[in-house]
C-alpha cells in the first residue's frame, strides 16, 4: 500500500452505497418485521402466526409489490443513517490505528460504534420514521392510513400537519437503538474479523467478510430487538391533541409488552429481523469492502479489500 491518505468522504460515499445496495435485497423482510412488532399493540389480537404466515397474508391482501411499500424511505434512511455511521466508525478506527499503531481491542471498538450509531441515528431519524409509517400503513383501515406517496410526500406532510419537531420522534428510542446495534455490529464484525484471520484459517477475502458478517448479525439481532421494538411502536402511534399518548419513552414500551404479551413478545419477529438484519449485514460489509478494495487498487496503489474495520 502506498503513503496515500484515502480522503474521509470516500469513508462516507462508500458506507451509503453499500447501505442502499444491501436495503435494496431486503426491504420485504423489513417490511414483515415492522409489521409483526405492531401486531398486538394496544391488546389486539396478534395478527400473524410467524414470518412466513405473515409474508403470506401481505401479499394476498395488498399484491407482492406491497413488499416494496416505503423502498424511497428505506433508500433515503440508508443515504442519511448508513453514510454517517460507517463513515463515522471508519473514520475514528482508522484515527485510533494511526495513533496508537495497534487495532482497537473490543470495549474500544464498541465505544467507537456506539458513538457512530448516536450520530448516524439523530442525522437519520425522519427516514427512520417515515419508513415505519410507510410500512405499517397497509396494516390499518382505509379511513386511517396516511397515504403517503413517497419519501418527500411523507416529510413535507409531517413537517406541515404534525410540525418539524415531529419528524424527531423517536430520537431518543432509535439512537439508543443505534447505540445498541452499532456497538453490537461494529464492534463484533471488526472483532471476528481479526479473530479469524489470526486463527488461520481465513485470509482477506469474500469468505472471511461472509463469516464474520454472519456472526455479527445474529449478535446484533439477538441484542437489538428489543429495543427496536420500542422504538417502532413509539414512531408509528398515533396522538390525537389532548390524547395520553399510548407510551411514553422507551422502558414504558418495553414493560407494556411484557406485561400484556409476555417477556418472549420483545424478540417478536425475531426470523424476519435475522432474515433482514443478517443477509442485510453480509451484503453491507461485502460491499463496503470490495468499494474500498477496488478504490485501494485503482487510485491509492494497494490491493485487496481493506475498509479499515
């Protein structure tokens, strides 16, 4: 590799394009997971047995495309949450590398993805908020839905029937959401990563990202969806003026679902989240890595896929 320096915005151009290429695969199995974590709110029955009989139901109510309802939501959310965390992260592993000439051990690597998710979820909360709502939409009455057309119909509507303020809400639920995932993802790619290159049996290369990506995917699902849970009920209620809303902040959801549906309903759509979360993680970091290897190769000299995580 060559003394050259890759310039920082190259860290964030190529984290939202390998964000958007992998929403682009798995925005149905979003759309399932978001719909089976509001099944059941306010005591409603629960709508849907598991994964498979959820996909079934969506499809003969509202046609196969309506897997794809609140792609442009999804696309921008990728733009906004993905661009920043990853080039948020990359950035501070590849500042803490050339500082201290060593990688960073797990704790550091967890705080630096904790600090990467918190920025990369305030930056993109209203696509966050308004990919919930597009997803769950097909889901209400017909005199309840929103109706949104597309990501600019949703946010200019939000921004004049609920004010600016509202595109907000949910910050404080998804960043901690963030924080989690991010601390989880990050840290735990980075870490099997070096784990399994130092055992021998891996070198750089697609396998090495596909093994360390599924692992990190099922850490990340197993210790995120909770609190994703909370933070897609709290974004897709309702509030009337004058109305209690339904929950108040994140522990709120978190006890109501435990007390109403039992201890087991916060890892509600667990396949579908894994379904999504995994290949979504595989096909993030896959495609991260091969931008930045083909950019290494082409403009800085080197080769092989080296994206600093």
């Amino acid at each position: 590799m060559s003394d050259k320096k890759k310039p920082v915005y190259i860290q964030y151009m190529f984290g939202g394009l390998s964000g958007i290429g992998a929403t682009c695969v798995v925005q149905p199995l979003d759309l399932v997971k978001t719909r089976m974590q509001i099944s059941g709110m306010g005591g409603a029955a629960k709508e849907y047995n598991n994964t498979f009989d959820a996909i079934g139901k969506i499809i003969k109510r509202e046609g196969a495309l309506s897997l794809y309802k609140g792609l442009s939501a999804a696309i921008m959310r990728q733009a906004t949450y993905t661009t920043t965390r990853l080039g948020v992260y990359t950035s501070l592993n590849d500042s803490y590398k050339s500082k201290m000439n060593k990688a960073p051990n797990l704790l550091e690597s967890m705080g630096m993805g904790m600090t990467a998710g918190a920025v990369g979820s305030f930056v993109g909360n209203p696509c966050e908020l308004i990919l919930i709502r597009m997803t769950a939409d097909g889901r209400l009455p017909v005199a309840e839905r929103r109706n949104y057309t597309n990501f600019f119909n949703a946010f200019f509507r939000i921004a004049r029937e609920e004010g600016v303020v509202a595109l907000w809400r949910g910050c404080i639920p998804t960043m901690g959401r963030a924080m989690v995932v991010n601390a989880a993802q990050l840290a735990s790619y980075s870490q099997a990563k070096s784990y399994l290159v130092n055992s021998g049996y891996f070198k750089e290369g697609i396998g090495l990202h596909f093994t360390a990506s599924m692992f990190s995917g099922l850490i990340t699902t197993a210790a995120s969806l909770p609190v994703d849970i909370a933070k897609t009920r709290i974004q897709n209620m309702k509030v009337a003026p004058g109305e209690v809303p339904p929950y108040k902040n994140t522990f709120d959801v978190i006890l109501k679902v435990v007390r109403h549906e039992g201890v087991f309903a916060l890892w509600k759509g667990f396949t579908a989240y894994y379904a999504r979360l995994g290949p979504h993680t595989v096909l993030t970091f896959i495609l991260l890595e091969q931008l930045n290897g083909a950019y290494n190769k082409h403009f800085m000299g080197g080769a092989g896929p080296k994206s600093g995580l």
